[in-house]
C-alpha cells in the first residue's frame, strides 16, 4: 500500500519546493505550515493515504521540530521522521527520539536518499534511522566525491 509524506515547514517557499522534487519523484505529500495543526491532523488519523515518514523543520512559530517530535512519538513511537534544520547545533534537542537529522541546505538527492531509505525500513526492515542515515551520508559522499557529512546521528 503507497504511503504518503507529510512536510511540516513554516517557510512556504522551502515546503513547496521540497514537496515538488518528493512529488516529482511519485511521492504523495501533504504539506503544511503549522506543526500544531500536523500533530493534531497526525492524531485524529486524518489521512486518505497511511503516513509513511515525516520531514519536519526545526523553527518554527509556536511549536519547534522538536517539541512536535516528542508529541509525536506518545502516539507514533516507530513513524519514522526527518528533521531539516538550518542549526546544527539543534540535533542535540533530538537525542533519543530516533530521527535523522539533515542540516540545510539540503540537495535533492540527499533529500530523495534519506526519504527512500526511510520509507523501505517503514515498510519492513530493521533498520534504525541512525543506520539509514549513515548509509545514506556513505553514498552521497560516493556520488559526489565529498568527503565531509552534515548529518546528525542523534542516536549515541
């Protein structure tokens, strides 16, 4: 069964931006600007399609990425999410909530990697987001010849 994605963002050129490489990639994506209003849509189960993974933002207006993580995880312990934030120092607000943690700027591929690896371990596999997200960082730095990573295994 297709799982969908929802983008939390409060920024709407970023949210619109990332909801169409997701949607150009066959992805069903339901963004918003609000955490408040995703974690209520998330706990009234008010989805056409089943959630497959969360992307959120870390700032945001009236709620932070973090704060919405630990509301989430009361009700959808093993959903797995994405924080994209612009403050690295901000993964340490994650620590113990099994997320994968991305600093922006955030290319597409990057985007698209973390978003399949999350998916494929949401329909089955073991695999924890710190595992997903070190192999995900391995083959970006393959494809693009790079050697540094700016991710944030928050699972120590």
């Amino acid at each position: 069964m297709p799982r969908s994605v929802l983008l939390i963002d409060d920024n709407a050129i970023q949210a619109a931006t990332r909801q169409a490489i997701l949607r150009r990639a066959g992805y069903y994506v339901i963004a918003t600007l609000s955490a408040e209003r995703a974690l209520a849509q998330v706990q009234a189960g008010d989805f056409a399609i089943p959630l497959g993974l969360v992307i959120t933002d870390h700032v945001m207006p009236g709620m932070t990425g973090s704060v919405f993580v630990r509301a989430l995880r009361k009700t959808h312990p093993s959903l797995p999410v994405m924080v994209i934030s612009g403050m690295e120092e901000a993964a340490a607000e994650y620590e113990g909530l099994d997320v994968v943690f991305r600093v922006k700027p955030l290319l597409p591929e990057v985007l698209l990697l973390n978003v399949l690896a999350l998916m494929q371990a949401n329909d089955g596999s073991a695999e924890s987001s710190s595992q997903i997200a070190q192999a995900s960082d391995s083959q970006v730095s393959q494809e693009s010849g790079s050697h540094g990573s700016c991710s944030q295994d928050t699972n120590r």
